[in-house]
C-alpha cells in the first residue's frame, strides 16, 4: 500500500483507498468483528496515521449488504473511523460507502448517523447502488429525495461492462447511465470492468482474458467521449436538471427516459432511442441567439443542426434518421449561446 500511494502521487491520481468489507462473511467482516472495537480503532488511527501526509484519499467503505447499525460489524466499523478521525483532528478527508444493493448509502448509513447510531462513520456523499436500466428515473428517486437533498450522489455500483445485467444492449445502456448520473445532477460514478478488476483472475461475473487490452473496446471509448463533453457542460455552477422548461416534450418514460440538464449558457439532452422533440431555447443564456447540435455518444462528434438561429419557446427537432454502427439511436442534443 505504501508504493501505491506513493506511485499515486507521483502520477496525480486520488486513490480510493477501501475498507473491502465484501458479501457477508466473504471478506474482511468476520475478522473485523472477532477483533474487537479496541482493535479497530487502533487500526483505524494506525491507518490514517501511516498516510497523514497524503492529501489524495478518499476513505471508502465497501459492503455490498445490508445491516443495521447495532448489527454484525457495524461497531467496529464505527470505531475505525474513530481511530481515523482521531488521527485526522479537524481536517477530516472525504467518506463514502457502498450500501446493500439496491439501496442507498443515505438508507443505510447516513440516516443511521447520530448520538445512537454511528458517531465516526459519516458520509461526504450520497450512494446509490442499482443495477436497474431506468438510469434517469431511478437517480430522480435520490436526488428528489427531501433529506437526501443536501448531499452529493454517486453512482457507486452500476453494472460492470461485461457483467450479464445488461444483455444485448450493453453498450447503449452504459452510455445511458454515464450520460443521466451527471446531466441529472450526479457527482459522480464507478465505471468498472469485469475483465480490470479480477485482473485476468476468473471473477463472480468472468469478463475474460486480455484486461491490459479494454481502453481500446467500444464501451471504454463511448466513456471518454462522455468524459470529453459532460466536463465541457455540467461543471458550469449553475448546472441542474430539466424540470420541463427546457425539453418541452420528448421525455419518454421508464428506461427510455431522455436526461435533460442547463445551465445559465447551455443544455444537454441524452435520448436513449429516437422520438420527436420539442424545446425551449429561450431557457437557456443571455444572448437572443442559439447555435444546436447533435453529439454522437459513439465517436465524440458532431453534427450541426443550426449554427445560429434565434431562440424560440416551441423549437421542434428532427432526430438523427441512421443508428450508430452498433445499432442503437442514442443522441445527445446540445444548446448553447452563440
């Protein structure tokens, strides 16, 4: 652990330094418990203590089920943080965790938080874990979420690529989660890949050989090229989701619910699948004019549909008429001033 902090460093990265709790008494839960809240707070304080000098981790929880905070390793997991809080003083690094699947970190955890729930072990951010495929709606459920409000959510445990939970439509529903955890307001997500974390070790869901060779597969690419234009757009400050000002009908619903964001100079929109459009430019920037494109989510380029036209309450859209090489109609609509 001491040369990965130390190559981390050297290469500007943040490590996500866990606690890999796992599946029940698969990991590092049955030792924890048997040794004691003693033992994890001098861990804990040990830990943080080792590796005060780094400014780059991000403590990380992973337990992947569900229990309650008097139960099962819960104690000795608050004492670690304890530990580590003690070691820390009042500079205090960031924390998030993985909840049971299917939850979230606010359900389990955060709302456990207090003088009779966990004292030590609180959260810098909300968690959703869900393997469901209505990306947009499912996050709406968090973010809408009035005690949950004050929080920022991550989208700490979506599928794998590889993983079976997508089926035949992997690559578009990847696309799809990427695009609608940040233009609906995220902060962030765990992209993985079931050949990169085994590292060519059959896992539970076996990616297969050749993990050194997957920057170069479709999925990986298509993530870039969401990297590429979601730190473009959505990190302006004033970015938040559409509520129906800007993207006036084309919604849709389920697991073809487009995600719809703006800011004070631009909007995104990502469709799942093709449908007619209705916006509003006039919702968006200072000026009276309005360049709108298409992005391919596939190759990161673009197609004009107006370099400059005036904006309009009821401005309709005609959707791309071809699919991608992969057989799928997903877009992304951008607005900004120009």
């Amino acid at each position: 652990m001491d040369w990965v902090m130390r190559e981390a460093t050297r290469l500007e990265m943040t490590v996500i330094f866990s606690f890999f709790m796992s599946w029940k008494d698969t990991g590092t839960v049955p030792d924890l418990v048997a040794g004691g809240t003693t033992n994890a707070y001098n861990f804990g304080k040990a830990v943080a203590t080792r590796y005060a000098s780094y400014s780059n981790i991000v403590w990380h929880v992973m337990g992947d089920f569900k229990w309650r905070y008097n139960e099962g390793p819960a104690l000795a997991l608050d004492a670690i943080f304890h530990g580590i809080r003690d070691a820390e003083g009042s500079s205090h690094r960031l924390l998030i965790a993985e909840p049971a699947n299917g939850s979230t970190s606010f359900d389990q955890f955060i709302s456990a938080e207090g003088p009779d729930g966990y004292k030590w072990f609180k959260q810098s951010a909300d968690t959703i874990y869900h393997y469901g495929s209505s990306s947009a709606a499912q996050f709406d459920k968090v973010y809408n979420r009035a005690a949950s409000a004050n929080y920022p959510v991550v989208d700490i445990e979506p599928p794998y690529v590889n993983a079976p939970h997508y089926k035949d439509q992997q690559n578009q529903e990847l696309r799809e989660r990427n695009y609608a955890t940040f233009i609906r307001g995220g902060a962030g997500i765990n992209f993985g890949h079931e050949k990169w974390w085994p590292h060519g070790v059959t896992g539970l869901f076996d990616g297969g050989p050749g993990w050194l060779n997957v920057l170069n597969e479709a999925p990986q690419l298509d993530a870039k090229y969401a990297w590429l234009i979601l730190d473009e757009y959505v990190t302006e400050p004033s970015w938040s989701p559409d509520a129906g000002s800007f993207l006036k009908s084309g919604l849709g619903s389920g697991d073809d619910q487009a995600a719809s964001g703006y800011s004070s100079s631009a909007a995104l929109v990502y469709f799942p699948t093709s449908r007619p459009i209705t916006l509003d430019t006039t919702k968006i920037g200072k000026g009276s004019n309005v360049r709108l494109r298409w992005y391919d989510p596939t190759t990161g380029n673009y197609t004009m549909i107006a370099a400059s036209e005036a904006k309009a309450s009821d401005r309709s859209i005609a959707y791309p008429s071809k699919p991608h090489a992969d057989g799928f109609d997903d877009w992304v609509l951008v607005a900004d001033d120009h």
